[in-house]
C-alpha cells in the first residue's frame, strides 16, 4: 500500500512503458519494407502487387476446393453407413480448414487493397527517397521511444524514492515505537543497515522493477503480439519452452535471496564493527590495538566480498543459462520456418504450420520479431535478479516494520492518574530476553523482589554490582516487563496502564548522561518541548548550569557537539538534572549520577537535589553516601543477588545489615585513599 499514494504517477510510467514497447516493436516492423526493397522485389509496390495477385490465386484455388468437398459431401449422407459416415467427417473437416484459410486469405487481400490505394500511393516512388524515408521514420520512432523511455524512467524513480521515504519513516517510527531490551536484542548497527544500505538498495531495484523491468516484458509482448498475427502455429511453438524459463528463474530466485540476506547480514556485522571501533577510539589508541581492529575489520570485509561474490555469481550465471535457452527456443522456431520458405510447403509431417508458403521477406522479419522477443528476455533474466534481490530486502524491511515490541499497551488500559500513594514491587522475578537459548544467559536478576516506596519518600539503593539495582528502577518506566510479580502504582499494575500515562510520571538522569548534538537550550528543553523560555532559564539556574554556560560567549545557546563531547561529564550531568526538572515529574530516578564527576560538580547536583526532591519521589542509586546526601535521604534500600535484604537509615543499617556495612567499609577505605 506504500505505493497507493502515488498511483497516478505508477500509471503513467506504465503508460509510457506501453507506448515504449509499441514503437520498439514498430521500429523493427519497419525492416520489412527495407528487406523487400533489397529482395526479389524492387519497389514497395511491385511487392504489393505480387502478394495481391498470389493472394486472389489463393482465394479462387480455396473456393473451388470448396465447391468440390460440397460436391463431395451430397456423396455421403448424414444416415450412411458407418465407414461413409467417418469419411463424411473428414470431408467436413477438410472443408471447415479451406473455410478458414479462406477468410484468412479475404482479409489479407483487404489489408492489401488498403495498404496499396492508401499507403504505397503516397510513397515516392524513387527506391532509394523511399529508403531515405524509410530510414527517416526509424530514427523518429527511435526518438519517441527513447523519450517515452525516459519519462517512464524518470516517473518510475520518483515513485521509488517516494516509497523508500515513507518506508524509511515507517521504521524510524517502529524503532521509536519499540522497547529497549527489543531494539538491543535485534541490534541497533542491525537496524542502521537496514535503515541506510538496505533501503540504498531497495530504491535501485525498486527504479528497476518501475523502469526497465516493466518495459521490457511490454516490448516482448509486442513483438509476440506481432508474431502471432504472421505465424501463430511457430509462435506458439516458441512459447512452449517458456516454462522452463520461468521455473530457471524461480531456481535462481530462491538462491539469490539467501545470498542476499547473507549480504546485508555480513553489512551489519561491518557496521557494528565501525560503530565499535569508533566509539571506542581512545581505548583502542591508549592499548595499542589499531591491529586488532584493523585485521577483524578485514575478515568482515572479506566475508562480505564473498557473500557478495555470490550474488555476482549467481548474476553473471542467469544471464548466459537464461540466453542459451532462449536461443533453443529460437532454434526451435526458425528451423521449422526456414523449412517452409526453402521447400515452398505449409507443413512439417502433414502438420500444418502456415496458411500459405512464407516467402524470404516474411522470415527476416520474423527473424527480426523474434529478436525482438529474445532481447527482452535476456535483459529480463538480469532484471529478474535485482527484482528477487529487491523482494529478500523487502521482507527483510517489512519484518522490521512487524517487529512486536516486548512492552505492549493493554487492549482496555485503566485510567492512571499521577500516583498519590505508593509505588510497590511485589514478588518480581525478572531476567533478561536473549536471542537465542544460552546466549547472554544471566539467569534471573530479580528474584522474588518485595518493596514498597510511599509517595514523596526519598530513597536510596545501594548493593554489590550485579545485585539488579539499574534493572529495579528500569522497570517503572516499563523499559523491561518483570517475568513474573507485579510493579503497581497506587495498587494499578503498570501491564494495565498506558505507556504515556506512567512515562508521563517519570523522570530518569541515568548514569551515562544522554545528549544530542543541539544547543544546551535545546538539551534542557528536550524534558518538555512545550516550555518557554523563562521555564529553560529557571530549569537551568536550579541545576546550576548557568554556573558554567555563563562564561561560554554563546551561553544556553553553546552547542554541546556529537553525544555532549564539548562538555565535561559535570557539566553534562547538570544539563540532565535541568532537563529532569523542568519535566517537573512525580518521580524522579538518579542512576550514579556522580558517579564521573568531580566533588564540586556532585555537591551542587545534590544541593539542587535536595531542593527539588521535596514534594516527589526520588529513587537514587548510588555507590557513593555522602553527607550531604544523607541529610536528605528517607531511607535506604540494599539489594543482594536481585533480592531487598535491609531497609532503612544509615545508622540502623550499619547496626543490621552485614552487606550495607561491607559496602560503607569500602566506600570509607576509596575516601581515605
């Protein structure tokens, strides 16, 4: 249905196509009149009226073939015996085929009464101005061919690149519609193929299949259509073998679609390569591991060379398998013809094959049409390749487009207003998605998780690393469903509830700081777009980020460069707090947001946190308790192996909780250091 909306233009390529294949295949009916000038006849005219002549000849020969079998017919009556009545039978067979070749005859002498009071009258009459004009018309036909091509061409490319822009945009939507667990799992350098090379590639075949590969067919259709008017009986017999071709076609098709999903599979993993290596730069310079990279950078490429080396195989070998039998067919055709004009006959074995003995002009331009079939057809057997290689990246596309995301709006969503009493975690098991069995296998990260968060507590979790703190607080969001137990916000599972309707509550500043290649106005705003100005400016003053925009000569208005590279990761960390607040959320995550800057920067975080916590709910993880963050703390949470094993002060749990105390033993030990 992508290409409905541009249905008018679609039609008139394909009207142009038709007229495109038209004059090709009246640009080859003009070497007729050129064969008979060069023949046994010198001049349009006299060829004319000799075949008017012969053609009379046939007519009178057939009527009175056809007044003998009437003659005939009165010797066997309709009650005879059995053996008159099967020749009586013959004889009426043999009178219906002189009935039709006697109408064949008729309106072959009509077309050639027509053609000589209408046409050869006003020919000149001098051979060669009549070869110059022949000559004349071809180039003209040509040029309205090849105008008729380049518009259907120019019409067909639109309408691709049309079609690639939606398509492009229905994914973009799809991924943006899709969870992150969902999108990690089918693999974002996967998605970046599909969304570049994939549609780069379905665009030029998409030109091909809407330009040539439409036009082609149409121009052998025409000569076909031409072929069967002069010669049914051997154009038929061409036809015979076009069952193979096809079922040749379908053969390749079927490979070529596995190699061209090995293709752009083999593009992905070079594309995940270069996001990595890339990305990763400076650790790649700082370990000396230019060579490394640069060596698995080559076995990628070399095994992209030879998923496509495939696909050119398989292209180079339909074009001359595809030919061969083409010229069999072919073969199977002009023998039997050149027969008939050499031995002067309309049969082969008693089986007729003309309604008249052809002459030399009538097989040259068969000749000529049939080439006119087999060109096509060998161009086809090319196109059929970028056609079957375009259908494996479309479905490769749509399957993108279909991909169901692991996070789904209930059919009957109940209504969630912002939450005003409690957020629990009730018996959560949770474990992550996995591609394939065993692969990533982390077993269950949340086991049987039990926690309850009054509205407007502040609270912090701690725990060992892999004790499944990120993943607790990725779950209100609805990032990730749990396996098993429920999340609920004033007693609504959240499986219940509309994705807008709990994002709208949520606030996260993660730990690696997420910044888009915008000005640091826009940065902040990206919170809430609606906000005005002054709200931006107010946002930025309480996350102290005019401390430092103030000395930049631009201000709020200084780009921050790709992924925030301009800033340090303090600044960057303030910008997302600012951006939190003037989301101005009922509940705010913190995941280690200090945990990359200096002391200065995380003091002013947690002096702004301090303010803007009160009336929320924030949940902090964090591996760092300082005083100043304790001052403000409700409460804290500790997590081990995916479970809540303590809650509550810093002083209790010193007293209570042998984990709590191992990790502050460590946290005192880092300071002292």
């Amino acid at each position: 249905m992508l290409v409905w909306p541009y249905r008018r233009r679609l039609m008139l390529s394909v009207v142009f196509g038709l007229v495109a294949a038209s004059l090709w295949s009246f640009e080859l009916l003009l070497t007729f009149p050129i064969t008979i000038m060069f023949g046994e006849h010198s001049t349009l005219a006299n060829y004319v009226a000799h075949e008017k002549s012969a053609t009379i000849i046939a007519i009178e020969a057939r009527k009175r073939q056809l007044d003998n079998l009437d003659a005939t017919l009165q010797l066997y009556p309709e009650n005879g015996e059995r053996r008159r009545l099967s020749e009586r039978v013959v004889v009426i067979k043999d009178q219906q085929r002189q009935q039709v070749e006697l109408e064949v005859y008729t309106s072959k002498l009509w077309l050639l009464t027509w053609v000589e009071s209408v046409v050869i009258r006003n020919l000149p009459d001098d051979p060669f101005r009549m070869f110059a004009l022949l000559f004349g018309l071809i180039l003209l036909v040509t040029f309205a061919k090849g105008a008729a091509g380049y518009f259907q061409d120019v019409l067909a490319g639109g309408v691709a690149e049309s079609v690639v822009i939606d398509l492009r945009q229905q994914m973009f939507r799809s991924v943006l519609r899709l969870d992150p667990q969902t999108v990690s799992l089918q693999g974002p350098s996967n998605w970046l193929t599909d969304l570049t090379y994939s549609l780069q590639q379905l665009a030029a075949g998409m030109t091909e299949l809407g330009g040539r590969v439409v036009r082609e067919p149409f121009k052998a259709i025409a000569c076909l259509a031409a072929l069967f008017y002069f010669n049914w009986q051997l154009t038929l017999g061409f036809l015979l073998f076009m069952p193979l071709l096809g079922a040749l076609f379908h053969w390749l098709g079927q490979r070529l679609k596995r190699a061209a999903n090995r293709v752009v599979d083999s593009m992905g993993r070079i594309y995940r390569n270069l996001e990595e290596t890339l990305q990763n730069s400076k650790a790649v310079i700082a370990f000396d591991q230019a060579g490394h990279h640069r060596r698995k950078f080559h076995r990628e490429n070399k095994s992209f060379y030879e998923h496509a080396m495939r696909l050119v195989q398989i292209d180079a070998m339909s074009g001359p398998v595809s030919e061969l039998l083409v010229m069999v067919a072919a073969s199977a055709v002009l023998l039997p013809a050149a027969f008939l004009v050499l031995r002067n006959t309309t049969s082969i074995w008693n089986i007729p094959l003309a309604s008249s003995p052809p002459t030399f002009p009538e097989l040259a331009l068969f000749y000529v049409l049939l080439a006119g079939v087999l060109e096509p057809v060998r161009k086809f057997s090319k196109f059929y390749n970028t056609i079957r290689f375009s259908t494996a990246i479309a479905e490769r596309l749509f399957e993108r487009i279909d991909c169901p995301s692991l996070i789904q709006t209930p059919q009957a969503p109940q209504i969630l207003s912002t939450v005003s009493r409690d957020i629990e975690f009730r018996d959560v098991d949770f474990e992550y998605a996995r591609q394939t069995q065993g692969q990533g296998d982390r077993g269950l990260v949340l086991d049987g998780l039990n926690l309850k968060i009054a509205i407007g507590e502040t609270v912090a979790i701690v725990g060992p690393n892999g004790s499944g703190k990120s993943t607790l607080v990725n779950l209100l969001p609805r990032f990730y469903d749990p396996k098993r137990g429920k999340i609920l916000f004033d007693g609504i599972d959240l499986k219940d509830a509309r994705l807008r309707d709990i994002r709208e509550q949520v606030a996260i500043v993660p730990q690696e700081t997420v910044l888009f290649d915008d000005t640091i106005l826009e940065n902040i705003r990206y919170g809430r777009p609606t906000a005005a100005d002054e709200e931006v400016l107010f946002a930025a003053r309480r996350g102290h980020v005019l401390a430092f925009t103030d000395a930049m000569p631009l201000g709020l208005l200084t780009p921050v460069g790709e992924q925030g590279k301009q800033l340090s990761g303090g600044q960057k960390q303030r910008i997302a707090l600012a951006r939190a607040i003037l989301r101005d959320p009922p509940i705010l995550i913190l995941d280690e947001p200090t945990s990359a800057i200096d002391a200065h920067s995380e003091h002013l975080i947690y002096s702004s946190l301090r303010d803007f916590a009160c009336g929320r709910t924030t949940i902090l993880i964090t591996h760092c308790l300082t005083p100043v963050l304790l001052e403000f703390l409700t409460r804290i949470v500790v997590l081990d192996r995916g479970q809540v094993v303590a809650t509550g002060s810093h002083d209790e749990l010193l007293q209570t909780s042998l984990v709590y105390q191992r990790l502050w033993l460590a946290q005192t030990q880092r300071f002292a250091a």
